[in-house]
C-alpha cells in the first residue's frame, strides 16, 4: 500500500505545477481532454509509486514526464496535432477574454517547438539549461527559439492598435 | 500603446494565469494496480481461509443419527474414535492375547444404546442354556 506522505507530496505537486504542466501540455496536443490525460496519467504514476525522493528535480521530471507522456500517446495516435480553439488556456488579468483569445491565437501561430520554451521559460519559469534538459536540446539553442518565439508573439499580438494591454 | 520593450511584455504576459487541471480521478486512484493486487490478495486468502475451514470442520461420516441406526435395524459400526499408537499400546498391554488385541482394533466392541425397553438377541440369546 502507497505510504499516505507520497500521496500528500503528489497532492501538494498537483496544486504547485498542475496549472503549468497543464499549459503545456496544451501546448504540445492542442487538445484539452488530450493535455489533462496525459498531466493526469502521470500524477497517477507518482501515486503508484513508494518513494519520490529518489527523484533530484521534482519540477523538471513532471514536465519532462507529461511532455513523454504526450510523445508516446501522439505515436500510438499517428495524427497530426489540431490546435483547439475553443478551450481557453488561461485566467485573463481583469477579465480580459478578448486579450486571452490574442495570446492563445498567437501561440497558436507559433511553431511547436518555440511555443514550448516560451511556456516552460515565462510560465514555468524554467531556466534555459533546465529547458534543456527537459527538451534535450542545448541551452543555447533553448534560449534562440524562446527569442525568436517572443518576438513573433509580440508581433503577432500587437500587430493590431491596443491589441497589446498596457503592462501594469 | 504597442509594447516595445521584451521585459515589459514578459510582464505583460506573465499577467494571464494558466488554467488549472481538473483534479485527478478519484476512480482511478482506487483503481491503480498496486491496490488491485491487495485487492487480489486479500480475495485469495479469504476464499483460502474457507476451503481449510470446511476441509477441517467436515463432519465424521462414520457417525449416523440414532433414529436412522435405529430405523435401519441393522448393526452399524460407531467409530467415534480414530485409532491412534497409544490406542493400541493400550489395548496390547490390556488385552489377553496378541490375537485379541488385534480383534479389537479391528472390530472394536462398542455398546450401542438401545432405547429403553428393547435388548439385545444377542444378550438375551446368550443367557439361554442350551444343553448340547
């Protein structure tokens, strides 16, 4: 039987990283029930196993383990990724759906591989070598995608008057 | 007003708040593999528990009920007693012969109550004088 601690630690993980790895998932599948099996799938790994200590970075192995999770679904699937417009991806500030819509469209215009460091880096707040690691990729080539990526987000959101709120 | 500057629109950015997950199934946290092999287990040990249980309470078939000895009229051996080693030590130490030990263990003399009023032929038979 599972120790009642690795439960709490999974639960306590979940609320921490779950919003996050959710996003990323997102960003990866495109597809919302798609994201949340695969975050969920591997939170019921963690509850089957005894002991996470052997575990040296919890944050980069979930998003590491979320990320393999989709690969292996995506194989098994053969199908190419579908971004879905009509799920919201995050909680807007004041409210602001239309500003919320902007940003998904524009990490939607994104490609794959730029729109994952840019939410491992600005919402993970992951640092690029640990970008790497997670991606296996080299820093350096983490930190040119996450530049090119912000630049085309920035582009694509603000390419309208006022499309960009005024940070506050 | 456009945002020019990369760190002003990090901050810009950092300002949506990513959606939580739905929380993970409670079904399906019953059901992971380690709590379906407990499961497994303590299921195999109860239907264990009742097979040595009713292997080691079955009932003597030797013995009869008394109405059914009775009805059927007939001798029926009593075998209340499974022989054992003291058992015979006992009746070869107690016995007059070898030969009569032997008798015994195999047919054991048990009395066999009578209801009140009936007796034995064989009891009354053997009262009888017979002159030869």
């Amino acid at each position: 039987m599972q120790p009642r601690s690795n439960s709490a630690e999974v639960d306590l993980l979940y609320r921490r990283h779950g919003r996050v790895l959710l996003l990323f998932a997102l960003a990866i599948t495109g597809d919302r029930s798609r994201a949340q099996d695969a975050v969920h799938q591997v939170f019921l790994r963690l509850l089957e196993r005894g002991n996470l200590s052997q575990v040296a970075d919890m944050k980069a192995y979930l998003f590491a383990s979320v990320r393999n999770a989709i690969l292996n679904d995506t194989k098994v699937q053969q199908r190419n990724v579908v971004l879905d417009e009509e799920s919201a991806w995050f909680d807007p500030p004041h409210r602001d759906y239309a500003a919320e819509l902007n940003l998904r469209r524009a990490l939607r215009g994104l490609p794959e591989d730029q729109r994952e460091v840019i939410v491992l880096h600005l919402w993970g707040e992951f640092t690029f070598l640990q970008i790497a690691e997670i991606l296996e990729i080299s820093s350096n080539t983490a930190a040119s995608r996450y530049r090119y990526g912000l630049a085309r987000l920035r582009e694509a959101m603000c390419v309208k008057e006022n499309s960009c709120a005024n940070p506050r | 007003m456009p945002i020019h500057d990369d760190e002003q629109f990090e901050r810009y950015l950092k300002e949506f708040h990513p959606l939580a997950p739905a929380a993970v199934p409670a079904e399906k946290r019953r059901h992971s593999p380690l709590l379906r092999m407990i499961a497994l287990a303590a299921a195999a040990a109860v239907v264990l528990g009742v097979v040595v249980l009713s292997i080691s309470y079955r009932p003597d078939r030797t013995h009869l009920p008394h109405d059914a000895a009775h009805e059927s009229g007939s001798e029926q051996l009593v075998n209340t007693q499974p022989l054992t080693i003291r058992a015979a030590n006992a009746l070869l130490a107690t016995a007059p012969s070898f030969e009569a030990a032997v008798e015994e263990i195999a047919f054991p003399a048990k009395a066999i109550p009578l209801p009140k009023g009936e007796h034995s032929a064989i009891a009354e038979l053997g009262k009888e004088k017979t002159k030869l």
